[in-house]
C-alpha cells in the first residue's frame, strides 16, 4: 500500500534534494505531485518545489539558468567525467524547465489556493533567479522572460483571472516587478490574434492596470524598492568581472527585450548613459520616473485600444482623470479615446466631461464643439442617472468662465430651467441654483427673468427651439425664463421656498453653493418636511364628524 502523502513528506523531499545531489530524483518525485488530483498534495509541492530549487539556483546559477558562463564552465569539464556531469547538468536543466512549465500552468487550477500557491512560487524563483544573476555577474538582469509568461497567463482571454490578479497586486509594491508588469501587459495585448480580443481579456486587463496608479512614484528618489536584487552601482562595478558580450545578450533574452531598445528624448541628451553598459541602463530604467511612466502610458494605450463593453467603458472613464492621466507620458494620447467617448452620447458622454475638458484646459487641446455636445447632453434624463452630480458639478466647472457669448449662457440657462419642470424635487432644486448663478455672473442675462414679467411669454408662444442643438440658432436670448417664476409653485415646499429665495437674491454677487444640494435626495427633502410638522397638530381624517361611535 503506497504511503500516504503528507506535507511533511513533501517537505523532507524538498530538503534532501537541497542536502545532496544523490536525492536529485526527488525533485522528479515532487514534480509528479504538482499532477496529483488532490489540491492540498498540489499547494504542499509548489511552496516545496520553490524552495528546492531556489537553494539549488544559489549554489549553482551559473549552469542551472543555462548562462553563456554556464556553458563555458560545463565545456571545460576535463576527462571521463564529462560526459556524466553534462548529462547530470543537462537533466536538471530540463527539469527547472519542466518545474517553471507546470506551475504556469497551475496558474488557472481550479483550486484558488493552488494559483496563489502556484503564483507565490513563481514569483520566488524570479526573486531567486535576479538576486543570485547579481551576486554572480555584479551586473543587473531581471528574469523577465518568466515573468512575461506569467502575464500572459494572466491576461486570459477565456477565463476571469481577476481574483489571481488581486493577488499578484501585493506584488506592484517593488518598483522592478511594476515597471515589467507595465512592460509585459503592453506586449501581451500588443501580440494577441483578432479572435482573442475578447471581452473577458478587456476586463482581466482592466483588473492588471486599476491598481498601479496608487504604486506609482512621483519622484526618482523613490524608486528604491526592488524584488529581485538591487543593481551594483556604476563606480563599484569597475575592475570587477561582470558579462560579457554573450552573457549581455543572455540577459537580454531574459528581460525579453525583443524589440529594438526604445530612445528617449531626454536619454540622448545624457552623457551619462552613453557610458554606461547595457546592463547598467537597465538598471538606471528600472529606477527612473519617466521611464515608468513610458510603460503606465503604454500599458494604457494597449488597454484603450481594445473593445470595451458598456460597463467598462463606464469604469475606465469615471477614473482616467484622476487615477491615469496624471502619470502618461503625454496625455494628449487620450484625446482621440475620449473624444470618441464624448460622441457615444448618453452616461458615456458625461463620464468622458472632466478628462477632455482637462485636455482643453491643461495641454491646450482645441474641440471646438464642446460645448455643442454638452448642450446635447442637456436631456431629461440627465435628473434621473447616478452620475447626475457629476455631470452639473462638471458643468458648473465648464461655464464658471465669464468671458463666455451671451447667447451660449442664455441657451445653457434655458434648457435647464425648461428640463426643471419636469425633474424630480432634488433634481429642480440643482437645476434653479445652476441658473441663478450663471445669472450672477452673466448679469446681462437677468433680462431673461424680467422680460416674463411684462411680455407674458409661455409655452405656446415661446420663441425657444427646445428641439435645436445648435447653441447660436435656438433663440434663448428672444425668451425668458419663465419657467423660474413658475416653479414658485412647486408642490414641494422646499422647492418653491428656495425658488423665491433665490429670485430675490438675485441683486447680490454671490452665488449660491451648488454643492449642497447635488447629494440631496428624495428621503433628505421628505425628512426636512417632516421635521416642520408639530406633534401637536390634530391631522383630520374626516370632513364630519361621524353620528356613530365605533369605539368599543
């Protein structure tokens, strides 16, 4: 009867292993177990076999990582020996390949313990691999290759990997595993075929970038925090023996550099760089600022060139303001993105306000139908969506300048005062303070609200075209607002009393602080009423009193 497989087991086969070369066949022994049906037997040998082979890359990396040093030392080997140690080096080779393979491949067991004892695993042996490639070399090389395949392994097309994710996050602290964690999903996404576009990668790929922005450093000298080993400075790698020309080109492949080596405007203009081996520019990229913004920004860039559904869409537009464009490269990037959200119409239009309008306002950007489009998203049902807040602080923003046309305001003013009428109480109280501030300071405009007092203007002779998009031809300024002096009689107490304030204070300069009442809710108003009530007050629940008693 076969022993009965414990952790402890496991772990004894782990530590001969490490202890002599005579127990190397445990390592094939604990490579069967990351095959075993039983999740437990699985997480046992991922943390085991990381182990063993994290002791086994430190005593011997040159070899065991297959480096050109490697090879040369395994060529040097003298007499009948040879032939035994090559073999030996060899099959242990295979088998750190064949560990690496399984354990992405763990990556999506169905066990979530196991993916996460999978993921920690690798992630060790990547911290092993860069530490020991230092110690050995005095140079820098970050394992990327492995970390790349993991990426990609994240970046499923088919299957939701977004808890896995939220793992690796605790990861995007080390400003090493960050910037090639940028790297890797800009590759990712760059080489996927038509028909893994999905919508499943869109949103695991939202899930691998919405957390970096609070990692991001603002500064160089907070770059600091590295995973797999910190880089020789430049004056102590002098003298000693690092790579060599094949041992550069080794860790290249490692890094995964590829691709031509991406010149920067400012890497030119520094001598510094020029000095320095490739190994020490790597090491200079990991801990420079616009570099890591040169992979946020292309990172994003990937992400916003897929095809995103409603929903994400939603969620990348409520936060690329403030959690993205601060750290792009360029911003301006954004613009076609965003403008092609400004032209979805609807909530989509809204949520894209505040990033174009920082285009506009910060880097000089020119869309000249911006405010066409935002006096298109005047609707009824601007009262009604979650984002109502959002869209008329934004707007408050937007036409806070008084340099604007008188017929702009004019037709702004109308369309809302018009679109209050038929808005629910919290939604008229929002709509009244927005006009009587734009009022405030648009003065010229108050003979709006006066000119209802004597032409008798109404909705049937109203020269106002409510249907018109065009600011210029909708003839706000030929009308009036009527619809203020209206709303007077509002069956809201709370709306027609603030109505009347707000008319009569017309005459002073300042304006009413729309941010009260953004939040405001229906239970808010009902609660203020409520509270105006006596206790004392007798509400009659009959018009006569009843010749009957039916008390008993």
């Amino acid at each position: 009867m076969a022993a009965r497989v414990t952790e402890a087991s496991i772990q004894a086969l782990a530590k001969g292993a490490i202890e002599s070369k005579e127990n190397a066949n445990n390592l094939v022994d604990l490579l069967d177990y990351l095959q075993s049906r039983r999740a437990r037997v699985v997480k046992w040998s991922c943390g085991a076999v990381a182990t063993a082979y994290g002791h086994l890359i430190q005593e011997h990396y040159s070899w065991l990582v297959n480096s050109p040093a490697g090879r040369k030392q395994q060529a040097g080997v003298q007499g009948s020996q040879n032939d035994v140690v090559v073999k030996f080096r060899d099959w242990m080779r295979e088998n750190y390949t064949s560990c690496k393979e399984q354990l992405l491949t763990l990556l999506a067991h169905e066990s979530r313990d196991v993916q996460e004892a999978a993921l920690n695993s690798l992630l060790l042996l990547i911290k092993t691999e860069g530490t020991c490639h230092i110690a050995t070399f005095h140079s820098y090389s970050f394992p990327n290759s492995l970390l790349h395949q993991v990426t990609g392994r994240l970046l499923d097309d088919q299957t939701n990997t977004s808890s896995l994710i939220g793992r690796f996050e605790d990861y995007l602290v080390y400003d090493d595993i960050r910037f090639h964690w940028m790297k890797n999903i800009a590759s990712v996404l760059s080489f996927k075929k038509k028909h893994q576009l999905t919508q499943q990668l869109a949103e695991n790929s939202f899930a691998a970038l919405q957390p970096l922005h609070s990692h991001m450093a603002t500064d160089d000298s907070q770059l600091t925090d590295l995973f797999a080993g910190r880089p020789p400075l430049p004056e102590r790698d002098a003298g000693k023996e690092g790579e060599t020309g094949e041992e550069e080109e080794e860790s290249e492949r490692r890094e995964g550099e590829d691709e031509a080596e991406e010149v920067m405007e400012e890497d030119v203009a520094n001598p510094l760089r020029a000095k320095m081996s490739r190994s020490q520019v790597r090491a200079l990229d990991v801990q420079t600022l616009q570099k890591h913004r040169k992979r946020f920004s292309d990172a994003w860039l990937a992400f916003l060139r897929l095809t995103l559904s409603s929903l994400l869409h939603k969620k990348v537009l409520v936060l690329i303001h403030s959690e993205v464009m601060p750290h792009l490269l360029e911003p301006r990037l954004l613009l076609d993105f965003l403008v092609d959200s400004y032209d979805t119409g609807g909530v989509v239009s809204l949520l894209a306000l505040n990033g174009l309008f920082i285009l506009m306002h910060h880097y000089h950007l020119d869309y000249p139908d911006f405010y066409s489009k935002l006096y298109g998203l005047l609707e009824p049902s601007v009262f009604h969506v979650k984002y109502m807040p959002r869209f008329f602080s934004l707007m408050d923003t937007f036409l806070s300048s008084t340099h604007l046309p008188l017929y702009m305001v004019a037709a702004f003013a109308k369309k809302i005062a018009r679109l209050a009428l038929s808005a629910p109480p919290q939604g008229v109280m929002v709509g009244v303070v927005f006009v009587t501030n734009l009022l405030k300071r648009h003065p010229n405009c108050r003979v709006l609200l006066h000119r209802s007092n004597t032409d008798g203007v109404s909705l049937d002779n109203d020269p106002f075209l409510v249907e018109e998009r065009d600011l210029a031809r909708c003839q706000a300024l030929e009308s009036c607002l009527w619809e203020i002096p209206t709303l007077k009689s509002h069956y809201c107490p709370e709306v027609s009393v603030l109505v009347s304030n707000l008319i009569s204070s017309l005459d002073k300069k300042s304006e009413e602080n729309i941010g009260k009442y953004l939040d405001k809710d229906f239970d808010d108003i009902l609660s203020t009423a409520e509270t105006k009530l006596s206790d004392n007050v007798d509400v009659p629940l009959n018009h006569e009193k009843p010749a009957v008693d039916w008390s008993f």
